[in-house]
C-alpha cells in the first residue's frame, strides 16, 4: 500500500508567517542588517486561490514577474485590497513601458538605456497619482543570457537614470547564477550599492534570503517558501 506524499504547500498562510520568522532571525543573528527587510512575496505563476491567503493574512507587498500575467491575475485582487503594492520583477519589453508604469508601483528590472527613455516617456504620459520608483538591475554574474546592467557600467547606468532622466531610482536589484554561492554577488550589489548611494538592495529568494540579509538586503524576494511549486 502506498500512503499518499504529504502536501508541504497547501497553507500559504502558515508559509508566510514561517519567512517572517525566518526574515527577522536572520536580520537578529547579523551585525549590519538594512533598516529594515520587506519581503516582496512573488507570486508568478500562482493562482488567485494560492494568492488570496496572503491577503488576507494581512500581507500587501507582490511580485509579478510578467506584466501580462499580472494585468490578468490583479484587477480583482486590487479592487479588494487597494493597499495593495505590486513590482514587476522580470525583464520589461520596451512595448510594455506604458503599461507597466499604469500597473506597478515599482519596476524592479530597469536595465538599459533604451528602456529608461521609454520609461520617462512613459512616466510624462502616466495617469496614475500613485507614485513609482525603480530599481536598476545588475547582472552581477554577467551570464549573457540575463538581463541586467553588467557591474562595471552599473555606476555609469545609475547616473544616466537619476541625473540626466531624472527617473525616481531607489535601487539595485540581482539575481545571482543558478548554482553558485550567491554572498559574492549580494556583496558586489551593496558595493555598488554604496558606491552609487543608493539605500534599497533587492536580492535572496526563497533558497538565500538569510544570506541576502546578512548582506544588507532591504527587499527580499520569495516566491516558492510561501506559494508552493509554481503552475507552468
Ligand atoms: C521567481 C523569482 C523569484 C522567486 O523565486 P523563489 O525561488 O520561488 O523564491 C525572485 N526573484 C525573481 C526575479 C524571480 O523571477
């Protein structure tokens, strides 16, 4: 006989408050920590039934990775929780700038010029009274196939954003190489963090969002640890 695999996943509720925990113990047992850490629960690929435990556990902060997905999942979930705050986190196609900037409060995937003259394009044109802000990407493993502005032009890339664009620029955002030791690139991002004096480091998953806070992460990025394994 077999005996069915228990569900690890079937209470989002419980999950959350579990990365809490985890979140403010691994902010206790590190010297620096940021200010604070908030944890953006990421929740691509879920459905509405996995996402509304969250809300109405109290949680309001999102991650989308896709703009598409989100305008589909959201509208309703957004008319019920207003407070909501949801970032786009994946790559932003130039056609989607306008769309993306009416939808998130923040864009966490800014990464070449292109996109930022689009986006301030964007931002002239916007609707919304709900400020944005911004997070640059940085490819800190510089794998050819991720976006991301490589490390050395970051303090270059940040410039043109804040200073010539004028483009409200809170931080640096990473998403470190599939099965490397992740600390080496949470450490390149605050360096670059710190060189560019930007405050907010958006960095560690569901797998190392202990080390990401040790390395000073302000946002926090799971998805997995709270949701479940994700519907393709
Ligand atoms: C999917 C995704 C996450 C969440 O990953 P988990 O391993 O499920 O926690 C975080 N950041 C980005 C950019 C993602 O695309």
């Amino acid at each position: 006989m077999t005996t069915p695999s228990p569900i690890i996943y079937s209470d989002t509720r419980e999950n959350l408050t579990a990365v809490k925990l985890a979140i403010e113990a691994a902010r206790h047992a590190c010297v620096d920590p940021a200010p604070q850490t908030c944890l953006v629960a990421v929740s691509k690929g879920q459905t509405r039934e996995r996402v509304l435990p969250a809300l109405a556990a109290g949680h309001r902060l999102f991650g989308e990775n896709r703009v598409q997905e989100a305008r589909a999942k959201w509208p309703d979930l957004l008319a019920e929780y207003p407070e909501t705050e949801l970032h786009l986190i994946g790559p932003l196609q130039t056609n989607k700038a306008r769309e993306a900037v009416e939808f998130f409060d923040c864009i966490q995937s800014l990464d070449r010029p292109r996109l930022a003259k689009v986006l301030k394009e964007a931002l002239e044109k916007r609707q919304r009274s709900k400020p944005v802000s911004f997070f640059i990407q940085v490819n800190t493993g510089e794998e050819p196939q991720k976006a991301g502005v490589v490390p050395k032009d970051a303090e270059h890339f940040v410039r043109l954003c804040r200073v010539q664009m004028g483009l409200p620029v809170i931080g640096l955002m990473c998403i470190p190489p599939e099965g490397e030791d992740p600390a080496p690139h949470f450490a390149l991002l605050r360096k670059l963090g710190r060189a560019t004096g930007l405050s907010c480091l958006s960095m560690g998953m569901s797998a190392d969002f202990a080390t990401a806070i040790r390395f000073g992460a302000t946002h926090v990025r799971v998805g997995t640890a709270i949701f479940g394994p994700r519907t393709p």
